[in-house]
C-alpha cells in the first residue's frame, strides 16, 4: 500500500522530466485547503494533490474548489487503488496521475491530461508572493510603494495598475525565482 511519502519525492522527479524546468512548494496553504505540491512552471502554476492508496476522499470536494481558484492547472495523483474512480472525484479539466510501485520503482501513468482551469483567478495567485515580491513587482512597474497600506489594497492597486497579461509573467516569475537564502543564517 503505497504512502504519500512513498509517492512524493519520485513524482517531483517525474513532473520535472515532463514539465522540464520547474519549481515546487511543499504544502501551500490555499483558501481553507493545504496543496500537497504546487509547481510553478514558466507558464503557468500547478496544484499537486496526492491520494496514496492510504488517504480518502474526504476533504478532496473543499480541497478541489480551493485549488481551482488558485492554480491554472490541477493534478490529482491516486495510488492504484484509487485509480479506477478518481475521475469520479475531480472536474474534467483536473489531468490525473496514477502511481504504482513496479519491481521495487516508482511508475506513473497519465489518465488524464490537466487543462486549464476556468475558474483560476490572477488575483489569488497574487496573494501567493511574499511581501517583499508584491513590492518589487510594484517597483518594476514604478507604481507607488503605499508601505502604510493593507496588503489587500497593495494587491488591488496593483491588479488595476498593471495588465493582466504582463502581471501574470511577473509573477510567475517571481514565484519562480523565489530565494529562501533569506531565511539563512550567516
């Protein structure tokens, strides 16, 4: 019976041969849900949710609505034993994955491609950035810094300042080249 840890480390290495250069994020706090794994791609944000053969459904109907408003595109990942019914589970733009341990190796299967989500919005992955990102995309696009303003009001004057195509390349871009350095000590 397969584990989401048995899953998690070899599905980053499979979505990276797929996907080619990516990035990932552990267990993103999104609306009222937690992503397992979001992968920002230089195109566009994936919400990863694992089911191993281990987990239910029981949280996937909340988990789907959250994910949908936050990631361009969604992946369910179901242990084989879930594999016959996950489509039953998630909307038909969702892509799924089926993971199965063969001979001692990790093996995926595409059941279903992910499409673009209809209902992904720019302004909850806006929300995704750290302050100090929100800030210099406000920078790059010489807007005002407003430092004494609610981070809501930052993220709104921001979505009414900058078109919405070029907001999305940055921050995509922003996600992606995010440094945890940061948080480093010297």
């Amino acid at each position: 019976m397969l584990k989401d840890s048995d899953i998690r480390d070899e599905l980053c290495l499979y979505l990276e041969e797929t996907y080619g250069e990516v990035r990932f994020f552990d267990e993103l706090s999104i609306g009222r849900s937690r992503a397992d794994i979001v992968m920002i791609t230089r195109e566009a944000i994936f919400g990863i949710e694992i089911k191993s053969d281990a987990d239910t459904y029981a949280r996937l109907k909340r988990q789907v609505r959250d994910y949908n408003k936050y990631f361009d595109h969604n992946i369910l990942v179901v242990g084989s034993t879930h594999a016959t019914h996950a489509k039953e589970h998630v909307p038909k733009h969702w892509g799924i994955l089926s993971a199965e341990m063969i001979n001692g190796k990790m093996d995926f299967y595409e059941l279903r491609a992910p499409q673009i989500s209809p209902r992904a919005y720019l302004k909850n992955q806006l929300g995704l950035l750290w302050r100090r990102e929100l800030s210099g995309i406000q920078e790059r696009n010489r807007l005002h810094k407003y430092a004494g303003k609610r981070r809501a009001f930052v993220e709104e004057y921001v979505l009414s300042s900058v078109p919405e195509e070029e907001l999305k390349k940055q921050v995509l871009e922003a996600l992606f080249e995010r440094d945890y350095t940061i948080f480093e000590e010297n």
